[in-house]
C-alpha cells in the first residue's frame, strides 16, 4: 500500500470516527433530555399571575426541587436582563441541576417578563412582596407530591429574597 493510499484510509477512518461521535452525541443528547420535563408553571397571588419555569428529572421517587430567584432589576427567570445582554446562566444551571436529578422552578418576579401584568407600575415592587412570592411558590412546592425537600437558591437581590423566605419556606 502506498503512501497515498494509506493517507486515504487514515482519512475515512477518521471521518467514520467523526460521523461515530457525532451520532453518539445526538443520541446522548436526545437521551438525556427525554429524562427530564420541561413545563410551563403558575402561580396566582392574588393580586396578579406569576409565569415560572419547572424543569423535573423522570423519577419514581420524589426529588430535590430547588426554587430559583433571579436578581434585581428587569432579570428574568433565565437570569437575562434587557440592559445587560443574555446569558442563559440560570436556565443553565436549571439543566445542570436536572441532569444530577434535582427539579427546578424558576419564575419571572412580579412586574417583570411575563409576570409583567402582576405589578405594572414599579413603584408598587417591594422586598416584602418578592418574599411573599417566594413563600407563596415554596407552599405550592412543598405540596406537590413529585418533590422532596426545598431549597432556595438566589442570585443577587434573588440571595436577599431567599434567605428572608427561607425560615417560614421551611427550606432546607
């Protein structure tokens, strides 16, 4: 076999291998997220709607549910705000935690994305109503029979929020 001939083996076996992988990848991929369901959830306050997202890992067994508070200001539930550019970080780490098969719930905060409607005018946003948002999700949480023991996790303003929600939340 010559030279040439050589190199055009090493370069289908190479391709084969590339075209291998790539298969596996897909099908990896469309295998892990098949376990996992991703629905819309609500939550009527009283005083307006709040849109959120659920993302829960296929179990026979209750999981883990970790309630996901974004920071200040316009974030919303993927941890994007429109002053700041889009980044996804806290719908990726909702992913993250549902391929190590713990569930998750994150919301857009009153007045903001879809929860715009439940506070239109800013003025009327307060800490307390965002911890009141925070307990009234982690009640509806703790009822659901698919999930196990609660945890708030927050980021920025949304650290503030769940620590103060967390002692009548009853979080772990």
């Amino acid at each position: 076999m010559g030279a040439c001939e050589s190199n055009r083996h090493l370069v289908h076996d190479g391709v084969m291998m590339l075209r291998v992988l790539a298969l596996s990848l897909t099908l990896f991929t469309g295998f892990a997220q098949a376990t996992v369901l991703q629905r819309p959830i609500t939550l009527n306050t009283g005083t307006g709607e709040l849109f959120g997202s659920l993302l829960l890992p296929k179990s026979d067994t209750p999981v883990p549910v970790v309630l996901i508070i974004s920071g200040s200001g316009p974030t919303d539930r993927d941890g994007n705000n429109p002053d700041g550019g889009r980044n996804d970080s806290l719908k990726r780490l909702a992913w993250v935690l549902a391929k190590h098969n713990i569930a998750s719930v994150r919301y857009d905060k009153r007045g903001v994305a879809a929860s715009l409607a439940a506070t239109p005018d800013e003025r009327n946003l307060s800490v307390e109503a965002y911890v009141a948002d925070a307990e009234a999700w982690s009640q509806k949480l703790k009822t659901d029979p698919r999930f196990g023991q609660l945890i708030l996790l927050g980021h920025s303003e949304g650290a503030l929020i769940a620590t103060l929600a967390a002692p009548s939340a009853d979080a772990a």
